[in-house]
C-alpha cells in the first residue's frame, strides 16, 4: 500500500508545472550561500544565508531603462559559475596584503523583447558583491537607468544602526547632504528616516541573535550615481538615486553609461559577529585601479590651524606655527584650510611652502570644489570644477611642490558630481598631488581606484566638537560607531585627536571635551585614513600631558593588519591593528560606568610585557607595563568617555 502510494505521488507530482528552482553560490567555506530565483511575473530576487540562518529574505532585483524593462517579464536563460582567487597590496586600507578568494555566479535573462542582462553575484566567506550588466542591445549603445529594483529585505527581528540623509540645499550656506547626520542604534525598522529620504551608505543591521549584516557599495565613478537606501516596506530597503534638487538641481539624478556597461557593485557583509563587519576588505576585492601613477605618493600625520584656530589663523604667522608644530613632532605634512588665497596671498604662500621644506614638513592647500552649487565665499573657488582653471592651478601647485589638496563642499551624489571627484583626482595625479575630500560622500573603492586618493570626510566629524557641546557631549558615543559602520568600508579623515580641554585657540574657553586624554589617543587608533591631520596645537607642546605628546609622536598612519577584539556599537569598542611588528590595541567607552574587560589577544606572545596607556581614577594619563597572561589574557577597566591602547 505505501509503495503504491508512493508510485502515485511521483506520478501526480510529474504532471504539475515545474517550480522555479534556486540558482544557489555559496562562499569558499560553504557558510554563506546567495540563492537566486525566478518568481512570478518574470521577476528575480536572490536570498542570503548564513549557516542556515536568514539573514536575507527574498529581495528584489532588476533595473528599468530607457531601451527596455530589466525588472519584469524575465527568463533565466542560463548561468556560470567561476572560481576568483587573487591577491592585492594596498597601503591605503585596514590591511596592506590582501588575499580574496569568492565563488563568483554569472546569471544570464532574457526580458520580454529578447534584451539581455548579467547578474554577476561574488560570494566569499562573509561577503556578497553584485551588479547588473547590460550588453548592447541590437543598434543602441547607450542606456539612461530610470530607476534600480535592488532592495535588502530584512527579518522582521531586524534593529537598525543608521545615518539618515538630508534634505539637499539645507544647512550652512546650502551645502547639504554631505554625510554628517546622526545615528540612530538599535532601531525598529518600521522607524522613519528623520528626514524622510532613507539612509546614508553604510547600512548596518542586527539580525535578531543570528547576526550582523553591513550593507552599502562600491566601484562607483564617472560612469554611475551615488546611491542610498529608502525608508523601509515592510523591511525592505531599496536602492535609490540622488534627489533632484542635490547641486542646486544641476545634473541628472538618472545615471547613464555607454553598452556594454555595468552599474556599481552593492555589497552585503555577514558575520554571527561584528568581526567580520569591522575585518571587511570588499570595497577593494571587486574594483580594479582606474590608472596607474608615475608618483609615489606617501601617507603621513599633519597638523592643521583652522580646527581650534579657525578662520583667524589662516595668516602667515599662524602658519609658520603650525609648520614648526608639525617639524618638532616629527610630523610630514601640515594643511593650510580656508582663505588662504586672500588672508595670505599666493606670493607669501610660496614663501610659506619653502620655509615647511626648509622643516622637512610639506604642504596640503584647501579649495573649495566649485562656486555655482551652494553659497560658499571661503576661497579659493571656482577653481576645481573648470578643467581648464584647475590645471592651471595644479600647475602652480606642482611648480611650488604642492604635495596635497583637500577640496570642500561637494553637495551631492548625482553622477555629475561622481564624475567631478574623478577628474579631480586624476588631473591630481597627473601634477603629483594627494587628494583629500571633504564634505562630501561617502569612498567606494577610491582607495585602490584611484592612486593618490588620501581619504574623505563623510562622518560627523571633529569640527562639530568645536561647534556645539552637543557633538562633544556625544563624542564617545559617536567614536563607536565609526569602527562598525562609517570607517568599516572607507577612509575616514576625521581630524581629531584634541589635547585641549577646552577647545578654542586659547584653550580657555569655548566647548568643552568631556572624553579623556586616552580616548584622544586611542582614537588615533581607531580611525582609519592614511593621511591623518591632529587637532594638535602649538600650546600642546607645553600644556599637554608629556605621554600624550610621546605617544603622538610615535603614531603611524597606515596598517598592515586590522582585528575586531569586543564591543558593541553606541556602547564601546576595542580594536587591534598592526604597523609592522608593532601592534596597537585601542579601546574606548561610551558607557557611564567603568568598562572591566578581558581581553584575548592571540596575536600578542603570552607572558610578554605589553605598555598600556590607561586613565587613572582620576582620569589623568597614565602609562604602565603589563603582562600577557600565559592564556593570552590581558585584563584592563576602561573609565566612562576614557580609552586604553595596549602597544606591543
């Protein structure tokens, strides 16, 4: 009887129409697996899993252009799967020696006209990267992307930890959005965006006691838009394009490229834990550089007026301070901000130029990146978004041995303004000039996209402490989330590390920090970029705490290996990175308690002595030997808004 039973059941299912079946990749060690479907309508979404656990439910794919619809009436027609195994170097970054190893599924549709798309899906161990490719279609070989399908579609247990975006044209002097908004942690997805335009990239989720998940992109250039993430639907999130009124409406908010073409890469990083998440190198695995240099451009550490000094220091006296600041800590560069062009001239800045050289310090200048998008007067302007007048100003700059340029108040995401960040940095490197950017969007990829890229702003960054106690009040708080979200995925020129306490040039009046000395220094750790100007001042050298200024001293500025060690975004942090042989161990706590940690330290011989820099409970620095324990232990307690580094 069973056997018949049986015999009938095959028999009835094999008379059924036959389900859509999952076009399944999975990462090298089998964790993390994509599975890719048709569904009904000819649409396509993919899932994402880890160790059999959830973490993305069927989300959508698909594009509609101008030459056809890419997000309906599609058939799977086929598909590849290869093996990618490569290695990389890259000083720039969280690691210098990269080894990416992913699976990589190419699937092939048809829509209803016969036109034909690539899905490309990358799948490592902890990473998903994919993209959309569209071949030439029959005479056309251009297409205008009107809108994108790919969405992230989260378990209903899914917190949020996320940065909203502005509304465009707001803020001082019009030059919203620049990636400077604050986070929420741990909030319900069903939770509105403050403004209402979705979220800045990086995204990070916690999936319920499954696990983590960072979203965001990379690989995006001249060739596409920058992107964000809708509010959510019923937990899913959407790619969206710039909002029309970005740059003061100039631009298309629909990005175009020529056929055969591909759009970014979106990303999806997996961990059971935030280790993963903080270790990710998938912003550099699946982008390649976009031209080779002649130049060898080297990080460093800087020192900067304009953050406790501001806008009155941009003379040349104040200079020569800053100059003799950075020669006297060892520093390579210093950076002269704003106003430079009117408050000291170009006769007396080639003065100025000569005297750093003549310091062994070498010279970053600031300009503004356009003048018809926003309100701003600070000069120079007009000079970076006209080919012709930034040649010639690059020109002169390489003539005075110029070494770097941090240009301002870009406004934008559209892919006008992605195609503006190019040719700045390629015209950039066709004079030997580092390329810093600030209030701006978000790198994806830069770092190894483009050679003499040195790092973006795009986080609430260290002049918010001199403008409101708010921001310091939050300083702690802010510090870490940056490991987890913002700096996880890209550079992050912040400019901190404040020694005064009081933060104005006479360190006597103004805001008022409330971290301590420690967390300033263990901040030097944590963030990540590869030119990093401090908001040391001249009266540090006199007024600071001797182990803060040895310390200071001593900091390198590039790594060749980054670990997660323990912490939780919004409440602490500990990281680990190395330089060379010497390994530093930061920690911070947002917390308003003391911190008791035990730390495992694999990478430190137990039994050694290690140097720890700690608060005291008087919260003053101090600087002790401990050992290792023979467990490969380390112990410490980490005081309210204070730090720890652990150098070996």
């Amino acid at each position: 009887m069973k056997k018949r039973l049986k015999l009938l059941l095959l028999l009835l299912a094999a008379t059924l129409p036959l389900k859509a079946q999952d076009v399944i990749v999975k990462g090298p060690d089998g964790n993390l697996q994509v599975a890719v479907t048709c569904i009904g309508g000819g649409k396509v979404v993919y899932s994402v899993s880890y160790k059999d656990k959830q973490m993305l439910e069927n989300s959508p794919l698909g594009m509609e252009t101008n030459v056809g619809d890419f997000a309906k009436g599609l058939k799977l027609t086929g598909h590849e799967v290869n093996k990618i195994d490569s290695r990389y170097s890259l000083n720039r970054i969280k690691t210098s020696q990269v080894h990416y190893r992913a699976n990589e599924l190419n699937c092939f549709f048809d829509n209803a006209k016969g036109q034909k798309m690539q899905i490309t899906f990358r799948v490592s161990n902890n990473d998903v990267a994919f993209r959309y490719t569209l071949l030439r279609q029959g005479d056309t070989g251009s297409v205008r992307v009107m809108n994108e399908n790919t969405g992230f579609a989260f378990p209903e247990k899914t917190t949020t930890f996320l940065c909203p975006q502005s509304d465009a044209m707001i803020g001082w002097k019009r030059t919203k959005p620049s990636y400077e908004e604050e986070y929420k942690v741990d909030a319900p997805m069903n939770e509105r965006s403050h403004y209402g335009h979705g979220y800045t990239f990086p995204c990070l989720f916690k999936v319920g006691e499954d696990g983590w998940v960072l979203v965001s992109e990379t690989g995006v250039d001249s060739r596409y838009c920058a992107s964000r993430l809708s509010d959510a639907d019923n937990g899913v999130y959407n790619v969206e394009f710039p909002m029309p009124e970005e740059n003061n409406g100039n631009g298309t908010i629909e990005p175009a490229f020529a056929l055969p073409g591909s759009t970014p890469w979106r990303t999806v990083t997996v961990g059971e834990t935030l280790k993963p998440i903080v270790e990710t190198t998938v912003p550099w695995d699946v982008v390649e550089p976009r031209y080779a240099t002649e130049h060898d451009y080297k990080p460093g550490r800087g020192t900067w007026s304009w953050i406790l000094w501001q806008d009155g220091s941009i003379n040349y006296d104040d200079q020569v301070r800053y100059v003799d600041l950075a020669a006297a800590m060892g520093y390579e560069y210093v950076l002269v901000d704003n106003w430079w062009d009117k408050y000291i001239g170009r006769e007396r800045m080639e003065q100025l130029i000569k005297y750093a050289r003549s310091k062994g310090v070498e010279v970053f200048l600031w300009y503004s990146s356009s003048g018809y998008w926003n309100d701003i007067e600070q000069g120079p302007v007009n000079k970076m978004d006209n080919s012709i007048a930034r040649k010639q100003e690059m020109r002169w700059m390489q003539s005075m041995g110029v070494k770097g340029i941090k240009v301002d108040f870009f406004g934008g995401d559209k892919q006008e303004t992605m195609r503006l960040y190019e040719e700045i940095l390629s015209d950039a490197d066709d004079h030997g000039l580092m390329v810093i950017f600030h209030g701006c969007t978000l790198p994806r990829g830069w770092e190894r996209m483009y050679p003499n890229y040195a790092g973006s702003e795009a986080v609430l960054a260290s002049e918010n402490l001199i403008f409101s106690q708010h921001a310091c009040d939050n300083e702690a708080f802010n510090a870490t989330l940056h490991p987890f979200i913002r700096n996880a995925v890209g550079c992050m020129e912040f400019g901190g590390v404040f020694l005064n306490k009081r933060l104005n040039r006479g360190n006597d009046g103004g805001t008022t920090r409330r971290t301590t000395d420690i967390f300033q220094l263990a901040t030097a750790v944590l963030f990540q970029n590869p030119i990093q100007n401090f908001a040391l001042a001249p009266n540090n050298l006199a007024d600071a705490p001797g182990v803060c200024i040895d310390f200071m001293k001593q900091m390198p500025t590039i790594w060749d290996e980054t670990r997660f060690i323990d912490g939780y975004p919004g409440r602490y942090v500990v990281l680990a990175r190395r330089h060379g042989d010497v390994w530093y161990v930061a920690a911070v706590n947002a917390t308003a308690e003391p911190l008791k940690l035990k730390l495992s330290l694999p990478m430190l011989p137990a039994g050694d002595a290690v140097s720890v820099y700690l608060d005291d409970k008087k919260l003053q620095p101090q600087q002790k030997e401990q050992k290792i324990k023979t467990d490969g232990t380390l112990q410490l307690t980490v005081q309210p808004m204070g730090g720890a580094v652990i150098v070996k």
